[in-house]
C-alpha cells in the first residue's frame, strides 16, 4: 500500500475519503497520524496512562498548560530531574496549586513505583525553560543530589523503561542530546539529578529497555487505577 502522507490526508478527497483510507492502515500509526493532525482535539480519559505501569495522580492544573502535544508542539527530548525530597512530599507539592511546578512523572527510589501526574499531551511546569516545556517530558526521580544511595537499581531500571518507551512513541534518540539532566537545560539554575547521577548505566539501561520492547506493542496508553503516594 502506498503511504498516506499527512498532506494528503489533509487536503485530499474530503472527509469520507481520508477516513476510508485512513481505516487500511495498521491502528498504530493510524493513531499517531491523527494525532498529529493540528486542529484535533486528543482523546483524553479520567484515570488514564501514557506509560503502561504507571499510577495516576493528577497534579494541580495551575502547574501545567493544557495542550494538545505534538501536534502543537514536537516532543524531542526528555529531562531528567531529582525531587530533592521523599516521594510522598514531591507528589503533595506537585498537587498544590501554590507550587507553580509539576513534572509528568515522579519515580520512588525503593522500588521504582512510577506515577504520572500530568499527561504528556500537556505543558508541565519542570524546566524553567518555556521552550524546554514545550518540547519535553519530565521525570521527577525521588532522592537528593547529594545521596548516591537514593539512586537504587530499581529506580534506574523503572525510570529507563519509561524513558524507552516515551523515546518510542515520540521517535527520541537514545543519547545525552536528547535525553537530558535539568541541570543542562538552557538558564536553568538547578544542579539535579547532580554527580551522583550514573548517566553511562543509565542511557545503557534505556537502550537496553528499547530493545527489549522493540516489536512488542508495549507501553501504549491504558487504563490505570488511581494511584496512592
């Protein structure tokens, strides 16, 4: 079959025609096709999950912009961060509406436990970087910069397959230009994650992950109970 361009979709034969065709394609990339499409409203459910694995608990709407992502803007790069505090405390703040800040997701240290906070279709406040928002997803590692122990081999495990599979779905390269510590992010004022941070297993863990999941179909939205801190 001849490939679908977006153009095409867009301008070519009217409505009926572009979803007869549209129907041909593999579901998967017809999904993220429509998505694509600015103009079109993604479909959002209470209680659901970008990453499977993950538990919602929604942040405070007054840390985040909605947004329709990435049709609006190109999500290219994830950043990487640390709480500077327990896990329960990162998730009460990022639910308080005085903090001006949340990121997507917080991953506990003892057992790499993920919750997703806000929807990677929207702006979370996390970079102190508008731009940086815009184009990013970011992920909250429970710890200190100053405490290499609160880096567990669970955490890096949880955290590299989330950002495997945000990479897959957004077509992120693997690598340190793409895949980035707040820290190097552009007028940021922040050290995390800090020297502690192993990024060599870590980037390793991600690739690995990818791999693993490469062919699989997982990782894609679902359903999700409501999580407990």
């Amino acid at each position: 079959m001849e490939p679908i361009s977006r153009r095409r979709l867009l301008i070519g034969g009217g409505t009926a025609v572009a979803l007869a065709t549209v129907a041909a394609v593999n579901w998967d990339d017809t999904s993220r096709l429509w998505w694509r499409v600015p103009g079109v409203d993604k479909p959002r459910k209470d209680g659901e999950v970008d990453h499977r694995g993950a538990h919602w608990i929604a942040a405070s709407e007054a840390n985040l912009r909605s947004a329709d992502r990435p049709a609006d803007y190109v999500i290219d790069r994830v950043v990487i961060h640390v709480t500077q505090s327990d896990f329960r405390t990162a998730v009460k703040v990022f639910r308080d509406p005085l903090h001006a800040s949340a990121a997507h997701y917080v991953v506990r240290a003892s057992d790499g436990r993920t919750v997703q906070m806000v929807r990677e279709l929207d702006v979370a406040y996390h970079a102190g970087n508008r731009s940086y928002n815009e184009r990013s997803i970011g992920i909250e590692h429970e710890g200190f910069v100053d405490r290499p122990q609160n880096f567990t081999e669970a955490m890096y495990r949880s955290s590299a397959r989330l950002t495997a599979d945000i990479c897959k779905r957004y077509g992120i390269p693997v690598d340190r230009e793409h895949i980035v510590g707040h820290n190097e992010v552009p007028g940021a004022d922040h050290t995390d994650p800090g020297p502690h941070w192993d990024w060599k297993r870590y980037i390793r863990y991600v690739r690995e992950a990818r791999d693993a999941s490469s062919g699989s179909g997982s990782g894609s939205s679902g359903k999700a109970s409501p999580g407990k801190a």
